[in-house]
C-alpha cells in the first residue's frame, strides 16, 4: 500500500477543500491510503476525515508564529517522512514554501506543487515577495505540478517549467448530478424564503477582498434602482462580512439582502437564483461557476476568471474597469433573456469537470509513481 500525505484545505466552505473532499472521497482503493495536514487551526473536517479512516495531523498555523510552524513541520517529517511514497501540496500561494523545501531535505521521493490560485500585489506586498522566492525555489525542488488552470499555473511556475510543458492542468472536479435544475425544485426553493416574482441575484463566496463583495453590493444597488423587488443571496462567511453588513445597512438594503453563511445545500439555493454574480478580482478558476453552470444558471463575471472556466454559453464577462451601473445594465439583459434555462451536465463532463473522471486521474497518477 502506498502512503500519500495530501497538505491544504481543511476550511469550510474553501475552494481547496471542497476540491480535496469531492474528489479523493471517490478514491477507494486498497492501493493507495492518505494522511492530510492541517496547518489552519480550524477542525472542520475532522470528524469526516477520521469516518473515511484517513490520518490527520495538526501543524501549528503560520500566523500564530512562524518558528512555531516551521519547528512542527520538521518535527513531523522527521519523524514521519519515511512512511510516504509522495506528498501533495495544495496552495493558494507559494508565500510559505518552506514546508516544500524541507520535504525535499528530508528526501520524500516525488513532491506535487498545485496551484489553486492566482492574485495580486494588492493582497499584501510581504507575501507577494515571497511568493516570488517561493515560486523560484519551487519551480527546482518539486517534482510534478498541477494547477487548476493555466492562469495559475503561470501564477505559481517559472517560465521554463510552463514552456516545458511540465505544469499539467487538473480540472476542479465537482458531483454534476447534484447541480441540476428542476423547475419544481426551484419554487420549492424559492418559496421557502419566501419569494415569488423577485429577481433573485446570487453570489457563493467567502467574504474577503478577492471576492469583491463591496463591487457585489454597488452593483446590486445600482440594479435595485430600476428593479425594486430584486434580491442579492449571499453565501459564504469570512472576515469582511461585517463591514459587507454595515454597507447594506448604510445604503437601506437590509430588506433586500439575505446573507445565508456557509450551506450545505449550494445546489439548491442555485437553483433559486436567475443571475450568479462573480465579480472576483483574481481566482484560480473558481469553482462556484462550474456549480453555477451545470444548473445552467446565466453568470456575470469578471474577465480575469481562466479561460477554462468559461464553458457554458449563459457565462458573460466584464471588466472591472466599469462601473457599477454598466454591470448593473448588463444584469438586467441576462434577466430578460428568454432563453430556457437547462442543466450543462454533458457540456461540462465533456469539459472534463466530472469529481469521478478527476479522482479517477488522481487515482491513476498516485499508483503510477
């Protein structure tokens, strides 16, 4: 049997840990076993982590003191770094990796880097600048790398590993069949917040800067001027929630706002909605729209989002560069299409966003090393 240690995610309602609990969930075989590291502090996923019988081990975050977190993480792969046929890590940045160069030291035979991410210098310059020394030394010690897309892959790998062809795009794999749309559902739904005629606009996120809430909430704003019934849907939790909540209370929305937390029914408050809005100002790839899309909801987005996401032909883009009321305008066509809304579950398996095609690929990938 072969050990993989799998790092990153363990966050509620985070991208990479959706994409690792959708996906190695599906991975059962008695060839591989997997151990995961949780370097947030946050135990979440404990409980489900412990009934699939994978390891889970605690390292002490970054932000509760670097030496603290270094010390742990040398601690744990001295005492464990044996045990592994490989280590994956999973990241939204490269600012801390010091934890990929130890696991080359300590001489674990094939190290993963994938990128899950892009962003920019607007996050913070301390970690930009060492997320270019990371993404330097990373681009030499690591052995494979994937990325959610090109436009991470670009993000996190130096020129001449993306020249080389060696960044390899894995799909962010999610359960289509759960994201359909079914009219009755949808009243059942929508009823159930008590909602008839409105125009429902969405957005799924976490609450923090690159999710541009404080956009969302111009932008909906500026679209309830003309549409006084419309409601925004807000999934997610985060650190800049309550400034998000102190905006709408400042601009009279409160009424017209409904902010959900963290769900577990995403597909079905999906199908609630007419519009997602995903004015994002960097993403990987962003997860939530190949949700959105499989339940063929029309979404307007920002022109930063990868290439790849961009699948069914209800996706519209827009640069941020405009206004809030351009946005507002261009809300209001996609509203007034009259095009049936359909599921995109064959578009999107044929894209290759099918959660059994992408652990079948990871599945396949760890056996052969």
């Amino acid at each position: 049997m072969r050990k993989i240690l799998i790092v990153g995610g363990m966050r509620r309602g985070g991208g990479i840990t959706e994409f690792i609990i959708t996906n190695y969930s599906k991975i059962e075989t008695e060839e591989l076993n997997f151990d995961f590291v949780n370097t947030i502090g946050l135990t979440d996923y404990e409980e489900y982590i412990k009934s699939k019988k994978w390891g889970l081990f605690y390292i002490r975050p970054l932000k509760k003191g670097p030496l603290k977190h270094y010390l742990d993480w040398y601690s744990f792969l001295k005492r464990n770094h044996k045990k592994y046929k490989a280590i994956h890590f999973h990241n939204e940045s490269l600012h801390n990796f010091l934890p990929i160069i130890m696991a080359k030291l300590f001489r674990i035979e094939n190290i993963i880097v994938h990128a899950h991410n892009t962003y920019n210098l607007k996050t913070g310059k301390f970690k930009h600048f060492f997320h270019k020394v990371g993404k330097k030394c990373v681009s030499r010690v690591g052995d494979y790398f994937f990325a959610c897309s090109m436009n991470a892959g670009r993000f996190f790998f130096s020129k001449k590993a993306i020249k080389n062809d060696k960044v390899e795009v894995i799909n962010n794999g999610i359960e289509i069949e759960r994201f359909a749309f079914i009219e009755q559902e949808r009243e059942r739904i929508r009823a159930s917040f008590n909602l008839r005629h409105q125009i429902v606009i969405g957005h799924v996120g976490r609450f923090e800067y690159q999710k541009n809430h404080e956009f969302i909430i111009e932008v909906f704003y500026e679209f309830h001027q003309y549409n006084q019934s419309s409601i925004l849907m807000l999934v997610g939790m985060g650190p800049d929630e309550e400034k998000i909540k102190e905006k709408v209370k400042n601009l009279n929305l409160e009424k017209n706002v409904l902010f959900l937390g963290i769900r577990k029914d995403v597909n079905k408050i999906m199908e609630a909605m007419d519009v997602l809005l995903f004015p994002s100002i960097f993403e990987g790839l962003g997860i939530v729209l190949i949700e959105a899309q499989a339940t063929g909801l029309p979404c307007l987005v920002s022109d930063i989002i990868a290439e790849e996401a961009l699948c069914s032909p209800k996706i519209q883009t827009l640069s941020l560069a405009l206004s809030a009321k351009e946005w507002a305008k261009k809300i209001q066509v996609l509203v007034t299409d009259d095009t049936e809304r359909k599921n995109q579950h064959g578009l999107l398996r044929e894209k290759g966003y099918s959660s059994n095609e992408v652990s079948m690929r990871l599945n396949d990938f760890y056996i052969n090393l």
